[in-house]
C-alpha cells in the first residue's frame, strides 16, 4: 500500500451469523460465495448453503457434486450467492485454487470471468495474507495467482471488472488484487518482460504489503494526522517486514522479493528501482489514491494528474505507458474506481507529453 494516506468506510459484506436455537443459542459465521465460483459437475469437499429468510438452510453436501442443471435453476432462481461455514474456509480456498482455470472456462461473459478473478482471489488472500510466512500458504497463493495473471496478460480487457472501491475491512484484500491487476495489464504491454516475468511481477504485486498484515485496522486505516511518528514510522517499515515473512517462508523468486522490499521510493533516486517494482509502485500509488479512501478519494484523472506533476520518482514515461494501457479499457461499470475513464478525451490529454 502506497503511504499515501486515506480514510476509509466500514465494512459492509463477507461474513454472516447465523442463530440456531436448540435448547442453546450458538452462533457460527458464514463466508458468501458469488454461485461463479461453483464449477460445474465437481465436489466442493464444503456444505453449501442457501440463506432462506434470516436461517442459513443445507442445499449441497460437500460429498455431493454441483451439476451444471443444478447451477443453471440457482441463476434462473436469481441466486447469486451460497454460503460457507466459515470453518469449511481452509477447504473453499483449496477447491477454488484448484479448478480456478476450469472456473474460468465455464464463465460465459467477461463479467463473469472479471467476477471469479476477483472473488477467487480476494477469499484466497483473506485467508493467507496473515500467514505468508508459512510455505503452504504462500503456494496457495502463487498458484492462484500464476492463473490470474496469465488471464489478465492474455486479456487487460478483464482489468476494469476486477478492480474495485476497497471500503471495507477486507480493503487490503481488495487492494492487493486491484494492483496486481493495473501492474499485469501495465507490465504485458510492453516487450520488455517475458511471460515469466510477468507472472512473477504479478505475483508481487499480490503480496506486497505482507508486512502490512498483522497490522490492527485501528492503526492501519487512521488518518495520517493523527499518527504519532512512532506509529508512522512503524508502518513505514512495512516492505522490510514483508520481505523477511516471505523468506521465511523460503521464497526465493527474486522479482517477487524485489518488490515486496522496494516497492516505496522513500529512500535514494528513482533510478535505483528496478522496473519490477516501478510499476507496482506505479499501480499501488494509483490505486491508494483512487480506491482506499471512502472520503477523500480522487478521480483516476485527477490521480494521473497529481502522479504526472506532483510526485517524483516515477521512470520516464511509465505514466504515459499506464495512461495508454487504461485507455485501450473499454466497457467499464460504475462499480469500478475507473468508470470515469469512458471520457476519452480527458484520458488522451492526460497522455500528452509534458511541455
């Protein structure tokens, strides 16, 4: 997360309780789940549930396969979403891990596909985020990203329907998914990266703020005047605390650690970045300012304008490079933090060299 500071809303969706009375009064937590991120014709190893009324009620056994009729009367029955046992988590983000790619075949419409991106990858670092330091998390995440980004460099088109407005208390989630996918899009656009590359800036970009994890919201989310420098410069400290949970979960890719550890220029010239981690610094500070604050967020053009002739430390035309990858997007909804760039002409002013 870029240190640019913002306020922020209060979490709205994600988690449910549900009530059960049977001579005691017990309450369990629910995961949501978009009905997208069920294949067809597989075995989830979960219950799933359906929420009738205010009651969370058994619709499939995790034993039982979800056939391809069975999904298609959810959605003609206009049920969007099942539901977990949120101790089931470890085994939802396994099943989706691992049919990711055929998640992906099954989505008729790029919203769909946008759509499993995004949740898939979203419920996968809810559960892993804070436990980077472990090997099998880590790969967890790694394999879901190494699909993810494969499929945003094959198409940036999907870009404008994974990114969205981070308010609520999974903003890091959501955060960390809307800058790996401006960097993937950013960095295969070029010819400087081979695909490998990509994968691994990707992957980067998804865990960059690791160090940020274990931080209390309280602390994480409050405004920076009201910081005290102890707890300013402890969140500062944040890339070198990531780097050292990502090798102790022995991760060895270089890029990945590059720009987990230099994804800030708070110290030297911009020239000492490698062009790894300018671009997820590039995408991060984006981001920051058009998506994490829910009051003092900016407009994507007037972010572009402030990055372009406010901030140093960005390489040389690497602004003009994101503003062009933006305006090959077309289709972007109003849920998006770039609908605002349909206004092409605004967006070609904005990609002018600098006089």
């Amino acid at each position: 997360m870029s240190m640019i500071r913002t306020r922020h809303g209060r979490r709205t969706g994600g988690w449910c309780t549900d009530v059960a009375t049977e001579g005691a009064t017990t309450t369990s937590a629910y995961l949501a789940i978009p009905r997208e991120l069920i294949a067809a014709d597989t075995v989830t190893g979960v219950h799933l549930y359906l929420l009738v009324g205010d009651r969370h009620v058994l619709y499939r056994s995790g034993r039982q396969p979800v056939g391809a009729e069975s999904l298609e009367k959810l959605r003609r029955r206009n049920v969007a979403v099942l539901y977990v046992d949120a101790r089931q988590g470890d085994l939802l983000r396994s099943y989706m891990t691992r049919h990711l790619d055929v998640l992906l075949r099954e989505a008729a419409t790029p919203q769909q596909q946008s759509t499993v991106l995004r949740e898939a990858t979203r419920a996968v670092l809810q559960a892993t985020l804070h436990r980077l330091d472990e090997a099998e998390a880590f790969e967890q995440v790694r394999l879901l990203s190494d699909v993810a980004t494969r499929r945003i460099a094959a198409d940036v088109a999907l870009v404008p329907g994974v990114v969205r407005f981070a308010g609520d208390d999974g903003r890091l989630f959501t955060h960390a998914t809307n800058v790996s996918a401006y960097a993937v899009a950013l960095a295969s656009r070029t010819d400087q990266f081979a695909l490998e590359e990509v994968v691994s800036i990707g992957l980067g970009a998804l865990v960059h703020d690791a160090g940020l994890a274990g931080v209390a919201p309280a602390l994480l989310w409050r405004p920076e005047g009201t910081l005290t420098d102890m707890e300013r410069d402890y969140l500062a400290r944040h890339p070198k605390r990531g780097l050292a949970t990502l090798q102790r979960a022995g991760v060895a890719d270089p890029i990945v650690l590059d720009i987990v550890h230099n994804h800030h220029q708070d110290e030297g010239p911009a020239q000492a970045l490698s062009p790894h981690a300018s671009i997820v610094r590039l995408a991060d500070t984006f981001d920051t300012l058009t998506s994490l604050g829910a009051d003092d967020r900016q407009g994507p053009f007037a972010a572009l304008y402030q990055m372009r002739h406010r901030m140093e430390g960005f390489p040389p035309g690497l602004i003009r490079d994101f503003v062009l990858m933006l305006g090959t997007l077309t289709g972007v909804d109003v849920s998006s933090p770039i609908a605002p760039l349909s206004r092409r002409p605004l967006l070609e002013g904005v990609a002018q060299p600098a006089a």
